[in-house]
C-alpha cells in the first residue's frame, strides 16, 4: 500500500503511521505536514494508492486542497480525515468526489479498516449508530474544538471496535441499485437500465436493505436520503 498522508497534528500523524505499519509492514507510507507540502510530494512520487487529507490542515482552505487533487491526479482516490467537521463537509467531500470521510475519533483499528476499504473501491461514510445519521468528528465529542492534553479522543489502542457506530459498505454496484431505488424504479427497470437479470437486482436490494437496516426498498431509499448517500431530489 502506498499512502500518502498529510495532517499537521504530529501525534495523530505518528500514532497513525505506527498503527499501520504494525498491521501492514509493506506499506510505502509519505508524510506531510501541510498541503504546499502535499504538492511538491505528489510531483516528486506521484505513483499513490491513496492520498488522506487533513481537512483543517495548514494550505487546504476549506475544500480547495482536496479539489486541487482530484484536478491534478484524477485518477488518485483521495480521502479527507478532520478532528472537527460536520454533516456538511462530509456531503460537500463525498459530492466532490472523495472516496471516504475518516472522523479522527475512531479507533486505530477502524481507521485502517477504512483505508483497506476504500482502497477496494469502495466508499467510506461513518454512521452514528445513535442517530442513524453521518457521524461528525468532534474533538472529544464537543463541536468547539476543545481538547485535553493530547487533543484527540479517537485512535486509542484500547478501542478496539467502533464504539456505538456502524458504517455503510456499499458495493459501487448497491450504490448503483440505490440510486435507483431512490427515483422509485422497479426491479425490472433497474435491471433494464444496468443490463442485470432481476433476480441479480433482488440481491443486490436485499444487501442494502440489510447494510442499512432497512425494512424494505422504500424505507431503504427514505435512509439513503437521510444520510446524503443519495441526493434529496433523486
């Protein structure tokens, strides 16, 4: 795996890179500690498998450092991480083309359970189990930025599991399905406009109902709305 990783935070940053080392000793991990860095890195070692962003990090002016990836290197999947962020930045990323959204609150464990997944191919939206809606990361689960010590209440060794909180494994295929359960299509429709047989559309609307807890195909498309997993107007 090659990782590039870029967060001002070096204790995060450190921690981070230790936690996967240990599980990946293979892995080919580039360090940055803001985003002006991030570009001369990427000029000199383009040839990444994942770049993760802090999203707060010196350089990144809000969404444009992210944006500026995806234009240079297109062909890159690139990943946002913040101590602190809300429901909005996680749709405006995942609209903006980011395969995934990491919350600095989650476990080492998780977090490159994460990483594993999306590079996959897969899409990473963390759900509050709670609320049933995006998990925002928060700085010991307060929204003002406070911190004690260290500043960070995520990537404990001790946390082993995510604590209260589940998150949706889409297949880019079940993404598809979705999108069109939420337009109000049929399963013969569906099949129709993916060249699939319906019984392979059967299966693919029990996975989401399943990964999202849901009774049946329009309650399905309802929690897929509410989660910006699909557009409201969809």
């Amino acid at each position: 795996m090659k990782l590039l990783l870029a967060d001002d935070h070096t204790l995060f940053r450190d921690a981070l890179v230790q936690y996967i080392e240990r599980a990946e000793p293979e892995s080919d991990i580039t360090l940055a500690k803001n985003f002006y860095e991030v570009v001369d890195l990427m000029k000199e070692k383009p040839e990444q498998d994942l770049i993760l962003l802090d999203l707060r990090m010196p350089g990144m002016n809000g969404m444009e450092g992210f944006k500026r990836m995806r234009d240079d290197y297109p062909d890159i999947p690139v990943a946002l991480m913040s101590g602190v962020a809300e429901t909005k930045d996680v749709n405006d990323a995942m609209d903006l083309g980011a395969v995934g959204y990491f919350p600095k609150t989650l476990s080492g464990k998780a977090l490159l359970k994460a990483i594993q997944l999306v590079l996959t191919g897969e899409r990473f939206v963390p759900i509050d189990h709670e609320t049933n809606a995006i998990m925002p990361s928060h700085y010991n689960g307060k929204g003002n930025g406070e911190s004690n010590g260290n500043g960070y209440g995520g990537l404990q060794e001790a946390q082993d599991t995510l604590d209260g909180e589940s998150v949706i494994q889409l297949t880019p295929r079940e993404t598809e399905v979705l999108s069109y359960l939420a337009r109000g299509a049929s399963n013969k429709e569906i099949a129709r406009e993916l060249e699939l047989q319906v019984v392979t559309v059967k299966l693919h609307v029990r996975g989401v109902c399943r990964k999202l807890e849901a009774k049946n195909r329009t309650q399905a498309a309802l929690k897929a709305r509410e989660l910006g997993i699909v557009a409201a107007s969809s």
